[in-house]
C-alpha cells in the first residue's frame, strides 16, 4: 500500500498498532515465555521485538543513522505493562521523526545495511514486520488456549455463514 501524505501513512500506522496492541494487550504471566522450541522467540519475545526493532533499527536509519539493534529479550521489557510502553515510545519516535516532512520527504533514498530504498517503502516494510509478527503472536497465544480477537470483527465461520448466505 502506497500512502500519497505522511498524514495517510501515519493513520494507518495507528491503525496496525491498534491491532497489535490489542493482541499484545492479552500476554500474561503465564504465557509470556511460552515458545515451540528453545530456538524461536517467545510469545514476549515476538510482542517486544515488533517496537525494538522499530526503535533501534528502522528509525535511526530514517534518521541516516546506524542501527543499534541488540535483540528483545526480557531485560528489555519484562512485562505486558512494559511492553505495550515500548509500542507507545516506538510510535511517538516516528510521528516525532515525520512531523513536519514535506510530501516529498516520502519519495528520498535512505541508506540502508544493503543499498538504498525509498522512504515510503521503508515505511512499508516497518509495517509488514510488525503484522508478520502479530500473526505468529495470534497463533502462540491460540495455542495457549487464548481467545484472540478477530482482526476485522469477523471469525471464519462468520465468513463462511455470510457466504452461505449469499449464496441463496
């Protein structure tokens, strides 16, 4: 998705944190830790990741900095409440950082590790990591026998119901 003013970006920004943050918001105690195997990140692991890498990786290179990126294991935030601290401050980093851009500051080069890419798809990318994450978010807590939200407002068997419907 292309966004044509930084204003429509940082929108939809809000909207995709909303979700996230929705889904983040159900962590406890008792799953925070919950992982498949030794190798893969925890269900805390996954929710402080999204807004770390966010702050020390994709923003300082908005900004023509280096990336400072050191993982997102629970010394950085051990806790839902903390967490959820981390998606507050990583918002509030990049709506700082856009604020007062000219249209036009969306289609600059920035530098990254591997080349060059224009903003608004920097942008893009910031978020297709974090609704990648969220999924797998979505699908630890489920096997932990939460009861994650539909993220439209409608589960699958209301789609299939609405279908049916349709089809008479």
């Amino acid at each position: 998705m292309q966004h044509a003013t930084i204003t429509e970006f940082l929108q939809y920004y809000a909207k995709v944190k909303g979700r996230t943050k929705k889904v983040v918001s159900l962590i406890t105690e008792n799953n925070i830790d919950y992982s498949l195997n030794d190798k893969q990140f925890s269900i805390g692991d996954l929710a402080r990741h999204i807004p770390l890498v966010e702050l020390y990786f994709y923003l300082p290179i908005i900004k023509g900095l280096e990336p400072n990126y050191s993982g997102c294991d629970s010394s950085f935030a051990p806790d839902t409440a903390s967490i959820l601290a981390l998606y507050e401050q990583a918002e509030l980093a990049l709506r700082h950082i856009l604020k007062d851009k000219p249209p036009e500051f969306l289609r600059e080069k920035i530098r990254m590790p591997k080349g060059e890419i224009s903003l608004h798809k920097w942008l893009r990318i910031i978020l297709e990591h974090e609704i990648h994450h969220r999924g797998q978010i979505y699908q630890l807590l489920s096997a932990r026998g939460v009861s994650v939200p539909d993220i439209f407002g409608m589960s699958n068997e209301d789609l299939i119901r609405l279908s049916a419907k349709n089809k008479n």
